[in-house]
C-alpha cells in the first residue's frame, strides 16, 4: 500500500549523496517470520554534496536504532527515515525486524523451497535493513549469518564459521544491489580455478541434495567463462571463492551478487535426461553473463539506474562473443537478432519505446528490457565496429583501468572511446537517447563502372519523442557480381546523415549489393529487394547472416502474400529452401535456422508496418499450409535428412551435435504433418534425453496426438519442477487457436499449477501469449484469462505481473474488436484497487 501518489524519477535531477559509507556491518539472526537484522554502519559526510542524512527502507519493523553509541529517535519520512546527525564521521547502528516467509514479491530476504535466499537488485536492500539504497555508495560488507541451517552464505570471503553462525568479508567495495546472502540444506559441487597469475580459486555450485547431478555443466560453462574472461578481456577473478546457488523461486534469471550469484533454478541446472539443447545453451549464457558482471557491473557499478545499459549492455555483448566462441559464430548472431526483432524491436515499436538510456521512471524494475539489455548490446557492438578491435581492446583496457572501484555513467564509457581513438562521438550518443527503430532504405545505381548505393535513415515517433536526429549507422556491406563471386569484400560504410551516398569504382558490372552483413546495426531495412535477388543471395552470399536473412526475406514475402492475397504457397521459396537443405557444406544449425519458418508475431508486425491490419488466425492458417506445402514437396528430402542427422551414441550437448538434432527435430516437425506422427512417437517412446523427447511430443502435440504420450511425460516428471514447466508450456503454446485459452484455464486448475512461483506462472501464461493465434483468438477469452491472473498475481509478486503485462504491448496493431476487448480488460486492470506500482506505471504506458 502506499500513501502517496508515486514519484517520477528523473535523471536530470541526480545528485550524488550526502553521505558516503565507509564500511558496513551486518549480523542476520534468521527465524523464518522473524528474521533481525543488525547493521553497524560508517557515515562520512560526503563535502562535495552536504544535505539531510536519509536512509532508505521498506516495510522494516525499526527495533531500535544509534548514533555512536546512543540511542536516537529516527524521523520516518517517505520511502525511509532521517535523522540528526553529528558534523563529521558517525557510526550508524539498528536492529530492524523483518518476516522473510511472508515475502512472495521474492524481492529483498524471502524464502524458497525451504531456505532463505535473498535479491536486491534494484531496489531491494532497503527491504533488510535502513541504508542509503543507491548504487554509487559502495562500502566492503563484513557479515554475520546465525541460523540453524548448515549452509549460510554471503558475499566475498568466508573468515570463520561455527556451530550456527557463519562470518563473511567482501574487501571489494560494491553498492548495497549486490548483497546477497543465502541460508538452507544445500550440499555443493564443488571445483576450483587457478587464475593466470597463480590464485586458487574454490568453486561451488550450491543445490537441494536431489539436484546435485545437474550441476556439472553449468560448473563446466563457469570454468570456461572465467577462462575466456582472462584471455579476451584480461580480466581475472578477485576473491577465494565463487558461489552460485540454485533457487526454485526467482523473478528473473540470475543475478551477479559478488562472489555469490544465485540462480533462478532454470538457468543453471541441467542433465541430458532433464534438460534441451536449448536450455544448456541458455545456462552457459547466464553463468558466463553473470560472471562477466564481476567486471563489468560489480567492479564498476552504475552511478544510477539510468546507466543500467552501462553494465547490463556492455555484459550481454561479452556473454554473446563467448556464446559465439564457444559455438558457432553464424549462429549466435542469427539467434541474438532473432531474439533482438522479437523482443526488442517489438517493444521498440510500441508504447512502451523508451531509449537504452532512459530518462525517467516511476518503477526501476519495469526497465530490466530488451532494450536496454539486447539494444545496449548491440551499441557496444556498433562501437566496436566503428572503432575497430584494436581500438576497442584499448579503450576496454583504459575503461577497467580507470573507473575500477567507481560507480560511472554513460558518459564515462563514452570518453574512453573518444580519447583512445581521437574520435567525436556524439553523435554516437544519439543512439543512448533516442528510442525506436530507425527505418534504412536503399537505391542503388550503376553507370560506368561506378556503382551507387544511396541511404536514407528515419526513426519513427516514439512516446515522448515525435522528432528524431540522424543517427550514425555503421553499414556492413559487400558486393557480388552476377556470376556469383564477390567482387567488393565487405566494407564498412559509415552513415551520419538523414541521406547519403557510398560509390564503389572500377566495376565491370552491376552487382548485387549484400547490405547490413551481420547486422551491423539495429535497424529496419525497408529497400524492397526482389525474389530473384533474395534467392540469389541464399544461394551465394559469403556472409552467412545474410544468406539466411534472404531465406528469410523469401519466406516473409511468401507468407505476406498467402495472409494478404490468398496466394498459394511459393514454390520457388521452397525450392531454395530444398537447395539450402541439400548443401552438405552448410552447418546443420545453419539449415535448421533456415527451416524455421519466420514467427506468426513477427508477421504480424511485417503486415501492420505494410499498413495491413493483422489477423492472427489468418497469419496461422497461412504458417500451417506452408508447412503443410513444405512437407508434401520436400517430403522424401526431409526424410533422408531426418536419418542422416540422428546422433548415435552418448548425448552431449555440444553445438554439433545440438546443431545435428536441431536440424533432425525441424525436420521431424514437418514429416509428422506426412506420417500422422509415427516417427515422433518412436522418436518419443526411445528417447534418451529431453531434447528428443520434447520434440517428440511437441509433434505429437501438433498432430492431435499427444494424449498419451502427456499422460506418460507428466507420470515420468511430474516429481522435477523444471521438467513439468515444460509440459505445461508445451499443452499452452502448441494449442489449436480456439482451444489455447480453454487449455490455458484447464492447467491453472492443475493441482501442480504453484501460480506464486514465477516458472510455473510463466510456463501457463507466458506460453498461452506465445501462442499468437491462440492468445488473440476473437472470442477474447485468451485476453481474460491472462487479465484474470494478472490481477490475481499482481499483490503477490508485482515484479512478475508487470513484466507479463508486456503480452499486451502490441495491442494497436489489431482491429477495432481486438483492440477494444484488450482496452476493456487492460482497463479492468488498471482499476483494479491497490494495483502495485510496477504494474500500474506498466498498464497506463501501455494503455496510453
Ligand atoms: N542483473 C541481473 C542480470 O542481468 C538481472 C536481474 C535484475 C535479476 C533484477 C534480478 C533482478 O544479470
Ligand atoms: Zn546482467
């Protein structure tokens, strides 16, 4: 409940604190409904910046609380208290209360599955006791834990431990978002790293006794990454241990606290009979991305939340360059921009644009997005274009060197940029400021022997920003002659202005311009290529993002024109697609990227933007008979293809042979609309691992046959929660259009269906949305059922509420009766009494 309306908080009005930390103090006594918490604090008045000495703090009992040593009456002001204070140092101490079990926000101390565990980014500190909860104060934390748990955990060092108590040291200064402390019946597994320069370090991944066999590949993932991070970024580990912790109930997917990371389970544990392909590559990306925080997050902090893409943007870009070394390069950047259109772009261009820095918010945590994750990221990788890798190296180095132990803006990232390389960047800048997707468009000309390629860039109004500046835009461009070969190898062009011109001399022909190779930039291109030209790229372009980019053209355009004209399916489309699938010098996940036939919400948005008004069942039964057309003509093809990228002997998950199954289950998909479902239900009785027996029933599913093959899944899993999410996701997002929301409702009446826990919420409802025909099914059911659990939810985790109300975000694209049963129900959310301030700045952005 609050009292006030809430405030907008505004990067504007930053100033820095009043008073610093010199060192913290804590000893936890922890009792589940009753947990004390004593913090002996050092103040020192900050002379650059005097002001009111304020203390942060939430739903805190205040047992008693003094100022070197004698007791004070605090004042309780709005988010906090205040209180007098002497001129000069002071020491701060107060016993506050708090009831961990009755915690479900899992924001702060909370409880799951038994232990206790904690998570304060952003905000959630001043939930355990009163402190200046902002990221640019950051002190060393000595901690105490009493408890009758045999595990206790904090950040950095352990320094000693007896019977019930626990004490931990963390030397590196860091801001109170990192704190972490974690207590319960856990058993480890257990490993150790020696860093380059000789220190040992103690590895442990920390588990309920009954998973500790789905440890060893996120242990694996973790040495790797540690490794990777001294070879690529010179960058070493800095305690004598590093914890990782799994936890049931968890509202994102992990978080970096120093020397203790805990997990959301989903993202760390995995063994072959329990965990995808998909899954083990997800867990090797967040252990590397929380990793890599130690450096880029931990060591140097943010000064505020609008600088979150400082460590969040700079740490996707340095987990996908260790996904794409480890794996296929190609690939990785094929799924991050699959990801980036499907998220990022999405909500780009919708109500809930907003800059990769922005500029005020009512709720920290509604600005965790793909924007200032997966855009951020890809401006580190336009930088790093721009400037070259020799560049990007130095300015990395002077950036670590530097702000090591500070807490640093945008603009601090920036200068090292500048002053390594001599160059101006801001116009650069723009790209931290300003929201939306900016449209490329192309013409080209030829004429003797020069060819032209003209650009024009244009971003789009975005919520509170109607007028765009130019933006810089590194275009990747290469040139093929008709015959095939590449004549013009790929070049950097560097776009600055609303329209510009590149020439490329000493042509012989015209040639077939490749543009925006590896997707040098977060844009739209809206050049209208034709067929011929996208096939001719599929079959000869040497930058393979681009070759599958012109699959994907061709698909697009093939399944715009079904939706929109009624058009049969393009027998040329599949037929490039055939010469794809038969070229043997392709990667397997290369072809099975190509198979994937473009996403109906990604379709959606390609006919909005096309000024059509979207039809979700319409964009299905369009998706249905081309997979239908393409199983019928590929037919024997796909079989053969099938065989030939089976994996015989023990499973692993390495990207071959994930890249081999891949391929396989793509093609199972489609045999299965020929053979009723007999090779997936052999596939599914024989599998040995899950990434074959998921897609064994996913087929299944799909052909109206998985009744029995779910009742054996859920008898076999119903004991391992991460196993049954998937079987209710599965039932949710593989439901026909009119009976997902039906199903949906079905499954939340399940007894195992444990809505407070955040997985299993999403694993109904998440998937539910996933279903773009089945969630905007006319009747609006779909609509109601995710409002009706909106609201249900929303008192209990806020956090989770808010993030799932985004299913909405895309609302403006549907007709008028879409629209008004969305409004209606978005509305009814919006009244509903006492609505949390995640959701309710959520809905209203929304809403507009
Ligand atoms: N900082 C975490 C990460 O990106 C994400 C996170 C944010 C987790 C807020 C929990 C709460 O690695
Ligand atoms: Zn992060």
């Amino acid at each position: 409940m609050r009292d006030s309306a809430p405030q907008t908080i505004h990067l504007a009005d930053y100033t820095p604190p009043a008073y610093w930390v010199e060192d913290v103090h804590l000893t936890f006594r922890l009792a589940p409904t009753a947990t004390r918490v004593l913090s002996r604090i050092r103040f020192v008045p900050n002379s650059d910046a005097p002001g009111r000495f304020f203390l942060h703090g939430e739903g805190l009992t205040l047992i008693s609380a003094k100022i070197n040593g004698a007791p004070v009456s605090p004042a309780f002001v709005e988010d906090g208290l205040t209180c007098a204070v002497p001129d000069g140092p002071f020491t701060w101490e107060a016993e506050v209360e708090i009831n961990p079990q009755a915690n479900t926000a899992l924001e702060g101390l909370y409880r799951s599955g038994g232990m206790y565990c904690t998570q304060c980014e952003a905000e959630g500190f001043r939930k355990i006791t009163y402190y200046p909860d902002r990221p640019d104060v950051m002190a060393p934390f000595t901690v105490r834990v009493e408890g009758s748990d045999p595990v206790l955990l904090s950040n950095g060092n352990p320094v000693a431990q007896g019977d019930g108590w626990a004490e931990w040291h963390d030397p590196w200064r860091k801001p109170a978002y990192l704190f972490a402390l974690v207590a319960g019946d856990l058993v480890a597994h257990r490993d150790s790293f020696t860093t380059r320069s000789g220190k040992d370090v103690d590895l442990a991944i920390w588990v309920r006794k009954g998973d500790l066999h789905k440890c060893a590949f996120g242990m694996d993932a973790l040495k790797r990454s540690m490794d990777w991070d001294e070879r690529v970024y010179g960058r070493e580990y800095d305690l004598d241990v590093f914890n990782i912790v799994a936890v049931d109930d968890f509202n994102a997917g992990a978080m970096e606290n120093k020397g203790l990371n805990v997990f959301n389970a989903s993202a760390v544990l995995a063994s072959p009979d329990t965990a995808t392909d998909a899954n083990f590559e997800r867990i090797e990306s967040i252990i590397a991305h929380e990793y890599f925080h130690n450096w880029t997050g931990n060591r140097i902090t943010c000064r505020d939340w609008f600088q979150l893409c400082l460590k969040e943007g700079l740490t996707v870009f340095r987990d996908q360059q260790f996904s794409a070394d480890e794996r296929s390069a190609p690939v990785k950047r094929i799924d991050d921009v699959l990801a980036l259109r499907a998220r990022q772009f999405r909500e780009d261009n919708g109500p809930l644009a907003h800059p990769v820095r922005p500029e005020s918010f009512v709720e920290i945590n509604n600005f965790y997005t793909a924007t200032v994750y997966e855009k951020g990221a890809e401006l580190i990788g336009m930088l790093k274009r721009l400037v070259g890798d020799e560049n990007y190296a130095r300015a990395l180095d002077l950036y670590f060197d530097r702000h090591d132990g500070e807490a640093c803006t945008i603009e601090d990232w920036i200068a090292v940029f500048e002053e390594t390389t001599g160059r101006d960047l801001s116009q650069f800048k723009t790209w931290y400021s300003q929201a939306g997707t900016p449209r490329l468009d192309m013409t080209d000309s030829f004429a003797d022997g020069t060819y032209t390629l003209t650009f024009r860039q244009h971003t789009p109004a975005t919520p509170g920003q109607p007028d765009k500046a130019p933006m810089v835009i590194p275009i990747a461009v290469g040139l093929l002659s008709p015959n095939g070969s590449e004549c013009v190898p790929t070049t950097l062009l560097e776009m600055t202005k609303a329209e510009q011109s590149f020439t490329f001399e000493g042509l012989e022909e015209k040639p077939v311009p490749s543009i925006l190779r590896g997707f040098s930039a977060p844009v739209i291109v809206t050049r209208k290529s034709d067929n011929a030209e996208r096939a001719f790229l599929l079959a000869h372009d040497t930058d393979p993002f681009n070759r599958w980019e012109a699959g994907r053209a061709l698909a697009k355009d093939a399944l715009v024109r079904m939706v929109k004209e009624g058009a049969a399916p393009d027998a040329a489309f599949i037929d490039a697609l055939g010469q794809v699938l038969a070229d043997d010098t392709l990667d397997p996940a290369f072809r099975a990227l190509v198979l994937h036939l473009p996403g109906q919400d990604d379709l959606a948005q390609t006919l909005f933007d096309a000024g059509v008004t979207p039809d979700p069942i319409a964009i299905y039964a369009a998706c249905d008979s081309m997979a239908d057309a393409i199983a019928t003509t590929l037919e024997s093809q796909l079989a053969s293809l099938f065989d030939a990228m089976q994996v015989p002997g023990t499973y692993s998950p390495d990207a071959e042979a994930a890249g081999k199954r891949a391929l396989a289950n793509a093609a199972l998909s489609l045999l299965s609309r020929r053979d009723n479902g007999a090779r997936a239900q052999v596939q599914f009785d024989g599998a040995d691992n899950m990434t074959q027996q998921l897609a064994g029933l996913g087929a299944l599913i799909k052909q109206g046959k998985g009744d029995e093959a779910l009742q054996a899944f859920y008898e076999q899993w119903h004991d391992d929660r991460l196993v049954l999410d998937k079987w209710f996701g599965l039932q949710c997002s593989l439901a026909k259009p009119d009976e997902a929301a039906n199903v949906a409702m079905t499954l939340t009446a399940h007894p195992d269906f444990e809505w407070k826990n955040p997985n299993r919420f999403r694993s109904v409802l998440g998937a539910l949305a996933s279903n773009a025909a089945g969630f905007h099914h006319p009747s609006g059911a779909g609509y109601t059922v995710m409002a009706d659990w909106l609201i249900k939810l929303d008192p209990v985790n806020p956090q989770t509420t808010a993030r799932m109300i985004t299913v909405f975000e895309t609302w403006r694209r549907y007709d008028a009766d879409r629209q008004a049963l969305i409004a209606a129900e978005l509305d009814r959310i919006a009244n509903t009494p006492d609505l949390s301030r995640d959701t309710a700045e959520m809905v209203s952005r929304i809403r507009g």
